[in-house]
C-alpha cells in the first residue's frame, strides 16, 4: 500500500496490477483475510510491483518455504540436496561429523544442515583445517 501511496497509484490500480479485486485488497489492509492465503501469482506479481524478490514478499506474507530461497536450476530440489549432501559426504574435515540419521531427517532440516555447511566454507574457506584441528583439541569427536 505504501508503494502504491508513494507512486501515486490508487488502491484500485494495485489490486488491478496484483490480478486481485479492490475487495480483496481491502480485506487485506484491514487484516480480515492473511495475505499469505493469496495465490503465489498474487506475490510474484506484488514482488515484480514493489521491484523487490518475491521471497520479499513471501517473507512478509509470513509463507515462504525452503525451497524458495534455491537458485533456479535444471534438477530437482531433492537431486540438488543429494549431489549437496554427497559434497558433505566427500569433504574430509565434515563428513567425520556427519550423523547417519541425516538422510532420515526431515528435508528442510537437511537443507538447513547444507546451508549451515556452506555458510562455514564460505567464512572460513582455507581455515576450514584449523577449525577441524581447535574443535578436536577441545575434545569435540566425530560422530
């Protein structure tokens, strides 16, 4: 609605750009209806209004799910999570910490695991060995 104020557009020219009826937009800003019980077509075309991601909106839609924040890709999610958690498998300094009842857990769960994977290389890159070598010098043991 902001958006629409500091535009100069009408509420009645923004439901008309959301594909939604000024009713409907009405029920929203009077919060009678969630606006995360509208079509996914109404948040991408809000995110393309307010010229911001739609995991934006989602967000402040209060629906977004794990798979919204994944780059566009050719696999799947799952065969995606997969070749992620085989890299996992395969690094040498976090495979010894990798429990077997991963691959039983929930699958946002074992994205989470992923990203939290990706946010230590990501911070420590070539420091991912001493990590490795101070988590085992205070006694931390691999799963």
């Amino acid at each position: 609605m902001a958006e629409a104020r500091r535009r100069g557009d009408t509420q009645v020219a923004l439901a008309q750009q959301l594909g939604v009826s000024y009713e409907r937009l009405g029920q929203w800003r009077r919060g009678e209806v969630a606006l995360r019980a509208a079509r996914r077509s109404v948040h991408e075309r809000a995110a393309y209004y307010m010229r911001v991601p739609v995991v934006v909106v989602l967000a402040l839609a209060e629906c977004f799910v794990a798979r919204d924040f994944l780059w566009p890709s050719q696999d799947s999610a799952l065969e995606r999570l997969a070749l992620e958690l085989d890299t996992m498998r395969q690094d040498l300094v976090i495979s010894a910490f990798m429990p077997e009842s991963l691959a039983a857990a929930p699958v946002e769960v074992q994205w989470f695991v992923v990203w939290l994977y990706k946010d230590l290389k990501n911070s420590l890159g070539a420091d991912l060995h001493h990590w490795h070598e101070s988590l085992r010098a205070l006694g931390g043991q691999p799963v």
